[in-house]
C-alpha cells in the first residue's frame, strides 16, 4: 500500500470516527470541548429513550443543541423536534444552534432556511424548537424528540400524547431533560420509569448530572451567594437536583427548634428603647385572629415578644384590642392579611397603627411570605418561644407543588396556620425597615368603630 493509500485510509477512517462519534465532529468542526458528563450523554445517542436529573448551571441545554447540529450534518433527512416550556426558551435553544453554525464557514453554505424557531440543511435535515403546546406539536413529525425542563411542562399529559405516535411512526430516540420539581408530572414519570427499566432495557438510561459542581464554571463562591439568596428548599432543588416530595412539612422539626431561645420570653409591654413589627392574619370562619410581636434588636435578629388571639370576637372589638397592644410597644413596621376582611376593616387598623400595610393572600404572596420565614429559621435569626400552639402550627403547615409546577401551602388535617401566617407577616415586614423607620416613634391612639361586625 503506498503512502497515499494509507493517507486515504486514515482519512476515511477519521471522518467514519466523526460520523460515529459526536463528541470528535463537534470537537473537530465547532470547537465544542465536552465535559465528562457531556461526553456520556453525547456518546449515548443510539439509546433510544434518556432521561437525564440535573442540577443548573450544567451546560445541558448546550449539549442538546450541539447534538442537534450534529445530527442534522451528519445524517440526511433527519426531523429534530426540541420542546421547551415556553417559547422563549424554544427561541434560546434555537439561538444556540444557529450560533454554532453561523460561526462555522462549512456549515453556512448548507443551511437552506432558518428563522426564531427552525433550521433546515440542504440534505433535508431540520431542527425546529417549540413550546409545550400539544398542538403544535401535533403539526410535526420527528425522529428525535428533546423534551428540555420538562418538569416545567404545564400540559405534560397533552404533550405526550402527541409524542408517542411520532416515536412509534419513526422507531425515534427521546430524551427528557429537566431539573426536579416535585414528584409528579411528566418529568417524575419518566425518571421512574428509565430506573425502574435499566436492569432490564438497554434502550433505556437515567442519568444523574448533578450537583451543580460537575460543571467547571461554578465556583464555590457563586453557590455561597446563591445559599444567601435562596431557601434551603430551593437551593437543593436547583443545586443539588433533589426531587421535592409532593406534599411535605415545610418547616421541619429540627428547624423549629433550632430557633428556640430561652432569650424569647413573652412580655405583655414594650421596652420604650426597643423597636417592634407587628404581623396580624384576622380570622376567617372557624379561624381565630393572631396578633404576633417582633422585637428587632440591634443585629437585626428578630424575637417574639407577644402573642394575642381572639376568636367569636366581631373586626371593631379586633382592632380596638389592637390598638390598645400597639400602645405598649414601639411598632415601626407591620402587615396584615386583609384577604376578605374588606378595605374599611383595613382603614381602620391604619388609624391605630399607622404603618402597617394591607397584604393580600394569594399564590404569589403567600410563597413570598412563607420562603422569607423559612430563610430567617434557617439562618437562625428569627428566635421563638417554646409555645405548644405556635410550635405545633408551624410545625404542620404542609407544601405540595402542583401541576404548573408552583408550591402550595396547605395545613395539617384538624390544624389552622393563623400562627404561621401572623409570623410570617411580622418578619416579612422587618425587611422593609430603614435605619430612618428605626430611628422615629411612629404615632398610635385608640381607635372604636361601630361600623362592620365579624362576618
């Protein structure tokens, strides 16, 4: 053989090696060098279902994308469906495609078509990204199907029907890709399904990239800030890839009591030299109103100071209890739930507390309030009293993540959450206090209506 056949050989087989093996052609014509994990799932194309658990900040998406591209060069005729959940991410995903091909000169001249959502090459391949609508997706037909942070998908049942058709129809490879959001929904299943299967099926493979340190780029100091900046709850979803069971106690035993303090005694008067948050959820049918009282002491560390229920007790006699209590203390700060209490009910508690602030219940809200509780306990700065009721009620107030993948707050069987609420309305209110609000006396007086009863 002369030294130009062994060329031609060698060449030959190179480019067989890049034909075969995406991790060397991408390297080669795109200058993309894969990490370890990357390696394993671009080198595991021919399986035919994937479901890969991730953590952030893994590069992934950019995986998917480069494997797409891959793909379509690579393998005439060639249909690549990549659906996100919303079409911004459908339109992001498909900028990093085109991104790899117009930095390529060899690439260009074959790209017959491309617009926000679609690519197609001269050889009949295209890669179209979409939003999880069942519907459009009904319009296309695929021989590879990326599902990307399915656990997001709000129509996963939808979506699925309309996969499984295109998958029996082309005998097409699938991979679902998500960061754990509970444990439902499309996402939960898959997972289950790839470990319940990969003992017996060799078309099937679960893949566990995470936490988030795989990845070169994350820094000890990035995932510090982001500790500071989030939940516990939240960061090991994100971070850690921990799938959030469906319904749990959102404070944990050891949380609470990781707050109790023999510092936190209930006092029935202020210290004139201290300053206080007040937080107050008025009761709704068989619940009672709670009025709970933040001391914030110098560090900024915030303790329970007093505690006042009522309950068969009309909203004039309420709030003229309140404001005789907002006399003895220095309240600087305050919220109150005024979900279905009515604007004059609200009026009149601004009049014996001025600076409290009308707060309504809902989804977004709620979790706001919640997670700001959850922070402070966490990082120990909220000290509480060993008080059988308020222990017991934070103790029982149940999460579940629902469908469209938001956490909803729900209370034990037989249990209210009106001490839950009123503290975290209290310590969400410290957090708008400046050095200005600390330094005044705000202005209380009694106050009597007769104008609206409990109802």
């Amino acid at each position: 053989m002369t030294s130009l056949d062994t060329l031609k050989v060698n060449l030959d087989a190179k480019r067989l090696l890049e034909l075969l093996d995406p991790v060397t052609w991408l390297r080669t014509h795109t200058g993309f060098n894969a990490w370890p994990h990357e390696v394993e799932l671009l080198r595991d194309w021919g399986i035919r279902t994937r479901v890969v658990r991730k953590s952030r900040q893994v590069g992934i998406t950019t995986t998917i994308a480069h494997e797409a591209v891959w793909k379509a060069f690579t393998k005439p005729r060639t249909r690549i469906l990549i659906v996100s959940p919303s079409l911004r991410q459908s339109k992001m995903v498909m900028e990093i495609t085109q991104q790899i091909c117009s930095s390529n000169q060899r690439f260009s001249p074959n790209v017959v078509r491309k617009n926000s959502v679609e690519l197609q090459t001269r050889t009949g391949s295209s890669i179209v990204a979409t939003p999880n609508n069942p519907d459009r997706i009904r319009g296309y037909t695929a021989d590879d199907i990326y599902l990307d942070e399915a656990a997001h998908f709000l129509n996963d049942e939808p979506v699925m029907q309309a996969i499984k058709p295109m998958l029996s129809a082309t005998q097409g490879h699938f991979t679902v890709i998500s960061t754990p959001f509970g444990k439902r929904g499309l996402f939960w299943d898959q997972y289950k399904m790839a470990i319940d299967r990969k003992k017996q099926d060799g078309n099937v493979k679960a893949y566990e990239f995470h936490p988030s340190t795989i990845s070169p780029l994350i820094t000890p100091a990035y995932l510090e800030e982001e500790r500071r900046n989030l939940t516990e709850l939240e960061y090991k979803q994100e971070y850690e890839a921990v799938f959030i069971e469906e319904a749990d106690v959102y404070l944990t035993t050891e949380m609470i009591e990781g707050c109790m303090s023999s510092d936190a005694q209930l006092i029935e008067e202020g210290d004139p030299s201290k300053y206080y948050v007040m937080g107050v959820d008025f009761a709704k049918k068989q619940d009672e109103t709670v009025l709970i009282i933040l001391e914030v002491m110098d560090d900024r560390r915030l303790i329970v100071r007093h505690i006042a229920t009522w309950s068969h007790m009309d909203y004039t006699e309420q709030i003229a209890c309140i404001g005789e209590i907002s006399q003895k203390f220095r309240i600087v700060g305050g919220e109150a739930d005024q979900t279905g209490v009515g604007e004059a009910v609200m009026e009149d508690l601004k009049k014996v507390v001025r600076c409290v602030t009308g707060v309504t219940f809902n989804q977004n809200t709620k979790f706001e309030l919640a997670s700001t509780l959850r922070t402070m306990m966490e990082q120990k700065t909220l000290l509480i009293p060993n008080h059988k009721r308020l222990k017991l009620q934070l103790n029982s107030m149940g999460y579940q993540v629902s469908k469209p993948g938001h956490i909803l707050f729900q209370p034990a069987t037989n249990q209210h959450d009106d001490y839950f609420w009123a503290l975290a309305l209290a310590a969400h209110s410290s957090r708008e206090l400046s050095p200005y609000a600390l330094g005044h006396k705000p202005q209380t007086r009694s106050f009597r209506s007769n104008r609206y009863t409990h109802g």
